[in-house]
C-alpha cells in the first residue's frame, strides 16, 4: 500500500515540475535583480529607496498523519496548492544616518485558509545610526532575533525549501510571526557582527493556538501579562562581511560571496511559562524561557570560473521552555483535524505535523553544492541540498528526526527558481505506557516555484 502511495506522489510530481516549468525558461531582466530602485539624489547612490517583492507558489501531496481528517472527512493522502510565501518589502537609506524597512506580506494561503484575510506587516522600523556602522539603534515592530542564525531569514534567499522553523523559538505565540514591538541595537565591530533587542511579547490569548497545550502538568505558555523578552545574536564574520541592513539572515550567497561565520545568542523571558503542580487544585509554578544556541556557517565559490559553490550550515540548540514543554505543528498544513483526540498534542497531530519544537537540545546541519553555471544552457543551473535536524526533547521517549533532500533549478538564480523537495518526517503517537514513541514516518512531496526582484 506505502509503495502504491510512494509510485502516486511521484507521478504527480513529475505532473507538477512540468506544469511549473512549462515558460520558465524566460530571462530575467538585469535591472530588476535587486529590486526597483529609486534614488534620492540622482547624484549620490548612497541614498535611495528600493521596493522588493517575493513569491513562493508550492504544489504537493502529502502522507498524511494517521487518523487526519479534512473538515470533519478522513483524508489519508492530500495533493494541493498554495502560496508559501507572498512579501513585499519596502526600505531605503534616506540620510547617512536613517534607515528604515517596511515588510507587508503573507503566509500558507491553501484551500483551507479564511477568505479575503491573512495578510499583514511583518516588519516596521526605522534606526539611526549613533556610530557609523558600529552602533545603530532602532524601535518598531521587529525581528531582531536570536538565538540562531535562522531565527529570522531573509525569505527570498533559503537555501532549502523551509529554513529550521525550530530556530522561530516562540512563532506566532508571543510574536507576530517572529517580530514583536520593540527597541534594537545592530552593529559591527571589527569582524563581530551583533544584534541584541529588548520587546514586549504580544500576550498569548490573541495567537492562533496551533499545537499549543492548554496549561497543565506540562510547562506551556503563561496566559499572564508578558514580561519583557531580551535576545542576541553574535557572529564573528571571518572572511567576507554580510550586510546587516535588514534582520533577516541570508541562506545562500550562490557562490557571489566568500563567507564562513562562527556565531550564537540566547534568548531569554522570566516568567513566561506556567504550569500545573498539582492539576487537582491547580497550583500553578512559573518558568523562565531561557534559549541559547551555536552555529557555523560557511558559503563560499568553488571555482570562481566555473561558478560552482559550497554551502554548510551546523547549529546546536538548548532549549528550555519548561517541564516537558512540546509543540506539534505543520507548515501549511493541508489538513485540519484528526479523528484521535485523547490529548492536546493528538489533536494537532493531523496533516504533515511532528513534534518540532520542545525543551531539550537540537541538532541541525544543511549542506548544498552548486554546480556550474550555464549547467542547462540558458535554462540555468542546478543545486542538489539536503538537511537534516536530531532532536532530544525531553517529552519524547524516542529521539525525533526529520530530513529533506532536493534540488534547486536555479533558471535565473533566486529571481527565479524551481525546488523539488522531499521530506521524510515521524509520526508520534503514545503506547501503552503513554509514553510518546515513534509510531511510522511518512513522506511528502513538494514542487515551489519562486520568483523575486
């Protein structure tokens, strides 16, 4: 039967890359590799203001988890379509002092999603520069974010179909999808690049919920008024320096930069969490939020001539979110119910959701090459990657692990590109014991096209 099911995804994905592929072969224009440009004074290009746009369109089909249904209807296998990610980012230098960057867009719009709402402003912020290039301080709605590299991405760039969603440490519970109001500070000092925010955390009645627990004598997100959130990024940039303009970190230079880093941060919020001591009486003990990490990362050309370049990327995580604290979730996730509802985590546990995010410690590595240019003629290049994150939660009796490979056909670098990916994740379900053990792994399936300026 899993045969049967494994020849149907990849026929339908054969179906997808040639429906996607089908005029793709167009060139992009030059002028719009970066984006429109508008330049201030037409005598000094240092002041300017730029409009950026990002879509990523995915068609897939998903194994879905045991017992998933579809508006109440079992559905053991999905294929459909979405929009990623849509964003459109606004920003400019306009003194040699003032920056600011504006992002409006939105995310997972499938055949689920509430009509005609979604969409929203990710980032808004303006800083000034106190010290060139050494110390700017900014305020607004931000993403400043630690404790990992990845903990806010510059979406347009990803090497991989999705960054490590685990690195988004508190996604959409207290923040607005990774960004809350706030104060930061950005700047380099010789090599060191450093980012460190301070920010409110929105309070935790107004998020979505998604496989989210209730409290109880797990640690789970307090339903009090928010403590101030403090968090830090450091890298120390070895070879080539990246630029710090914006918050989200790139994913791949494609080979234009020579870049190895060595960084980490933290995360911190006192007593963010709650949970249950005694249920009976309901007792309640708070946690601190305390999230700490390291990673290298290194991107950099083969052979300059020929175009080729190597990416890797390693991080290890500590996590504490409190007793036993686990998050069960989805991306875009192509269903939304599941016949066993025993328990709060067997209620989230439905589409292509694992256990992704918990207290415990995390490891993650992400490797791509890519090979020569033209490899295709005018039809662009290809990048074969794959990544991988091992996970010791501490609710898991099992360790949990979940893998992609692919392949990017870059056609016009990251302006326009297709991914074929696979992902192979763990289904979790409790045993006799009640422990949570890994039950199967399924697949899924996934053709995105991306286009950019």
């Amino acid at each position: 039967m899993r045969f049967t099911t494994g020849i149907k995804q990849i026929g339908v994905l054969i179906v997808l890359t040639m429906f996607v592929s089908f005029g793709a072969s167009a060139q992009f224009p030059d002028k719009l590799k970066s984006g429109l440009r508008y330049y201030i004074d037409k005598k000094d290009s240092s002041k300017y203001i730029t409009l950026n746009m990002v879509g990523q369109f995915w068609m897939r089909n998903t194994q879905n988890n045991p017992g998933t249904t579809v508006q109440g209807t079992a559905q053991s296998n999905t294929t459909d379509m979405s929009i990623r990610r849509i964003r459109f980012v606004l920003s400019g230098v306009l003194t040699d002092r003032v920056n600011f960057f504006v992002q409006f867009g939105q995310n997972n719009l499938n055949y689920l999603s509430a009509r005609k709402a979604g969409s929203f402003f990710h980032d808004i912020t303006a800083d000034y520069a106190v010290v060139k290039k050494r110390l700017s301080l900014g305020a607004g709605l931000n993403g400043w974010n630690g404790p990992s590299r990845f903990s806010n991405i510059s979406v347009a760039s990803i090497l991989v179909l999705d960054p490590p969603g685990y690195q988004e440490v508190t996604n959409d519970t207290y923040d607005q999808f990774v960004r809350r109001l706030g104060v930061y500070a950005k700047g380099k000092l010789g090599k060191l690049d450093y980012r460190v925010s301070a920010g409110k955390p929105f309070i935790i009645q107004t998020t979505s919920g998604s496989g989210i627990e209730p409290i109880n004598s797990n640690s789970s997100f307090s339903t009090l008024p928010p403590n101030l959130v403090y968090q830090g990024y450091f890298m120390y940039q070895f070879l080539d320096q990246e630029s710090n303009f914006g918050p989200g970190n790139a994913g791949s230079y494609l080979g234009k930069k020579r870049v190895f880093n060595i960084g980490g941060g933290f995360y911190y919020q006192k007593a963010a969490m709650l949970r249950y001591t005694n249920v009976a009486t309901k007792d309640t003990a708070r946690q601190d939020l305390k999230l700490f990490a390291l990673d290298v990362y290194y991107d950099a050309p083969v052979n300059k001539e020929k175009g080729t370049a190597v990416s890797l990327y390693s991080s290890f995580s500590s996590y504490d979110y409190g007793t036993n604290f686990i998050k069960v979730t989805g991306p875009d996730n192509p269903a939304n119910g599941s016949t066993k509802t025993t328990t709060t985590f067997d209620k989230a546990n439905y589409g292509n959701a694992f256990p992704y995010l918990g207290t415990g410690r995390v490891g993650y590595l992400q490797a791509a090459y890519k090979m020569k240019d033209r490899l295709l003629g005018d039809q662009g290049t290809l990048q074969p990657f794959f990544d991988v994150q091992y996970s010791s939660y501490d609710r898991l009796a099992d360790p949990m692990y979940v893998f992609d490979v692919g392949v990017n056909w870059l056609i016009y670098g990251n302006n326009s590109k297709i991914t074929l990916n696979y992902q192979n994740r763990p289904y979790f379900a409790a045993n006799t014991a009640g422990a949570l053990v890994q039950d199967s792994r399924l697949g899924e399936f996934v053709v995105q096209y991306q286009v950019m300026f």
